[in-house]
C-alpha cells in the first residue's frame, strides 16, 4: 500500500456542514470537521476566512481562535489561518462570491486589528496587487514572515512582477475568481504562470477547472511549483442541500458543484483525497507527484511563514489503498484506521 507524508490543505472554508466563517463555530463543531478532514487524509490545514466588514472579520476570527484553542484537534492540525480578502478586486467576474461592497483598499492596521489576541498567527493573505496599497502590504506581511498570495485579482504582467519583488509567492486558485471573457494572452492567468517566483494552488474537481485546462496549466507551473488545495466550504463532506457559508445561502449541487444564486460558484465541495485520485485518473500526475502536490509542496509554499512564527508541523503520514482511498492516518502518536 502506498505511504505519503500528512496531506496539506492552504485554502479550506468549511468541512462536513461545519462553517468557519460563521461567528457562532465552537470546539464541537471544528473538531466535527476536523475528524472528517482526517477521514480524508489532511493532517493540517489553513481555516480560511474570505471577505467581510473589519467588525466582522475580527468576530469571525475570534470565534474560530476560541475554537481551535479549545477542541481536541485545533492545536495538532492548525497551526494558522488564510485570510482571503478583503483587499481583492471588486468588479464583476473578479470578486466572485465575496461581498464586493466589503472589499477595501489594502491597509496594514486591518491586519493588526484582525489578529490581535488570537492565540496562533494569520499564516496567510490572499490579496490582489493592484488594489491600492497592495504591493506596499505585500512588502509588510512579507517582511513580517507571513505568505502573500495573489487571488481574485486582474493584475498585469507588471502589477504580478512588482509583487513578487515585493515578497509576493503564491497563486490562490490559480485559474479561477475571473471573468468569463478576458484577453487572451495579456490576462492575469498568464501574468502568474509567467511569474517565476510564484507557486500555485489548484482546485481539481473538474469543476472550476477543466481537466485538460488543469493539465496545461499544472505543465506550465511545473510539478514542484503546483499544490493541490480544495477551497472547500460548508458543503464538503456533505450531502446535497441549503447551507450557510460566511452569512451567504449556497447550494451543493447534484453535480458536486456549490452555487449561490444565480449559478455562482461559492468554493467546492472537493476533497482533498479525492483532488488526489483526479489528478491521478485524468494522465496529469503518478500517484507520487499527486501526494506531493497535497503534501510537500503545500508545506514548502507555508515553511518560511511557519519558521518565522517558531512553529512546526507535527509529524503525519497516510497510508492508502492501491486505488488512492485513504486506509489509515497517523498524526504525532494518534491513529486512525477507516475499513473499506
């Protein structure tokens, strides 16, 4: 049976009808979620807090620190979180499902004012260089050991260039939170890809992006630059039906896909494994690269923010079936084995 390290998770929302967005999230909860994300071989991961008003962000985070330092799981599998947004491009196409009338310009005392008290560090933002005052928090958060990552976002060439010079590392969910009609070269996919110092993180449900899209845009990024991440929300883990993510109504799909309103998409519904079986069934990866891509690349993408915080993983490993089911879980000393 195949061994790979603990699998990695930058960019997770919600799991198993557990919002971490939502103010009123407690220890039962996130442990709820957490023993389900086990189940599917992720042994750490980022909570991840998208767009809101300063007042509500600072609640929400509160709300989930208070949860992860209480709960069973919290201490071993996060060691910190991703704010995405609100420095993030407002138009239409680009700010996907996160409250455009929320998004502000980038300003360093938002960040202070959100982490102050919480007992484990924001590990990561995800901004877009060309709101104004990005570059100048990018230079911040990176001077401060915080990963900078570009999402949501129609920066050029230059605007992507300059952030990387800045302290920039980092594609969110490289591919998607865009319009439908964009340039066809000069646009802010071929900005990043033509980024050297950028890694990228990619959501392979088949959803957001299409598999062969996904192929193309993984050669292009290269194996050791691509991370396999979920951007996971309430619904996954889930059956299909009603649920609440970040104060928004959203739908999962018969299709696996989760919407709101009019079709929109609102993150995933993918499992972390599951990425790992796609990538594997559809020619883009051997089962080695598709492990590396949830794991190790995931932990490089995050190593320097964790050193400069003092902190470490714990020690992970998942053993899997030869068809990439996940058969047992080993999280510094704790066990689980889940029968087929």
């Amino acid at each position: 049976m195949p061994v790979s390290p603990g699998l990695v998770d930058l960019q997770v929302n919600g799991f198993a009808g557990v919002d971490f967005n939502d103010p009123a999230i407690g220890p039962a909860d996130l442990d709820r979620a957490l023993e389900a994300m086990l189940a599917t071989g992720v042994t750490h991961c980022l909570p991840t807090i998208i767009t809101a008003h300063p007042h509500e962000l600072v609640e929400r985070f509160r709300a989930l620190d208070a949860a992860v330092a209480s709960s069973r799981l919290g201490a071993l599998m996060c060691p910190g979180y991703h704010l995405e947004g609100p420095f993030l491009n407002p138009a239409p196409g680009y700010h996907g499902c996160h409250p455009p009338q929320a998004m502000t310009a980038a300003r360093p005392e938002l960040i202070t004012e959100v982490e102050r008290g919480l007992s484990r560090p924001i590990l990561m933002v995800t901004l877009a260089p060309e709101v104004e005052g990005a570059v100048a928090l990018t230079r911040v958060l990176a001077g401060a050991g915080r990963i900078v990552a570009i999402g949501h976002s129609a920066a050029d060439f230059a605007q992507v260039a300059a952030a990387a010079d800045a302290g920039l590392s980092l594609s969110t969910h490289l591919g998607n939170g865009l319009p439908q009609t964009l340039h066809k070269l000069a646009n802010p996919i071929f900005a990043q890809l033509a980024e050297d110092r950028l890694m990228a993180g990619f959501i392979a449900d088949g959803i957001h992006l299409h598999p062969k899209a996904l192929k193309a845009l993984i050669r292009a990024r290269g194996f050791e630059r691509s991370i396999l991440v979920t951007d996971a929300v309430v619904a996954a883990a889930a059956p299909a039906g009603r649920y609440h993510f970040a104060g928004m109504a959203v739908d999962r799909m018969p299709d696996g896909s989760v919407r709101q309103g009019q079709g929109l998409l609102a993150g995933s519904a993918l499992c972390l494994d599951e990425a790992v079986r796609n990538v594997v069934a559809w020619g883009i990866a051997t089962p080695e690269q598709a492990f590396a891509m949830a794991s190790d690349h995931a932990r490089a993408a995050i190593r320097p923010a964790l050193s400069a915080h003092g902190l470490a993983l714990a020690e992970a490993e998942v053993e899997w079936s030869d068809d990439l089911v996940v058969r047992r879980v080993r999280l510094a000393g704790q066990e689980r084995r889940y029968d087929a």
